[in-house]
C-alpha cells in the first residue's frame, strides 16, 4: 500500500457473488486489499443497492459511506451509516439490506 490512500475514491476490484446469495436487486461486491499488519488483512469492500446473504470471516470495520442493515440470524441487526464500527465474528451469518452504496474500510483475521 502506498502510505496514503482516498478511501472514497480507491478503485475496487469485483468480487463475485453467488446467484443463491443475493436475496434482492441486483447488488454487486467490490474489494481491494491494501496491505496486512502481522497477518491481519486491512482494506475497503464495498456493495451496491439490494440483499445479500452471506457467511462472516473474524472482522471489524468502519463504514465509510452508504445506509444498510446487516442482520445476524440471533435476531440482531446493526444499522449502517457512516461511522459506525461493527465486530464480526467468524461463522457468523448474516444478511446485508443495502438501501445506498455501502463503502466500509475493515480489518479481518486470515
């Protein structure tokens, strides 16, 4: 990683998803990873309008941009607006109500 990045502005790299994952719309996932601090990967993900399941990694993250909802199969959910730090633990899964480009920068377990 170059020592200074625009975390709004970075180019994304596609990620892809699986057609029984996205539970609405027409989402698309995008990421880049930006470097790892001993052994912990750092980056920015990001994930356009609608609903998408999915199964969690160890992370912690910061959303930079966007309005969403992750919800946990617990019952929990956590809105998501610009801010707001969430933890998420592995095996965890989940489901990610997108209203507005979410942008978020993480940091997560390999």
């Amino acid at each position: 990683m170059e020592r200074r990045v625009n975390a709004h502005e970075l180019e994304l790299d596609p990620l892809p998803l699986k057609e029984e994952d996205i539970l609405a719309g027409r989402p698309a996932a995008a990421a880049r990873t930006l470097g790892d601090l001993g052994g912990t990967e750092f980056g920015v993900w990001a994930l356009t309008v609608g609903t998408v399941r999915d199964v969690e990694t160890d992370e912690i993250f910061v959303v930079l941009e966007g309005d969403a909802t992750v919800r946990f199969e617990t019952g929990e959910s956590v809105d998501l607006t610009p801010g707001v730090v969430v933890r998420l633990r592995a095996g965890e899964r989940t489901e990610w109500e997108v209203r507005s480009p979410l942008r978020k920068l993480f940091v997560a377990a390999d």
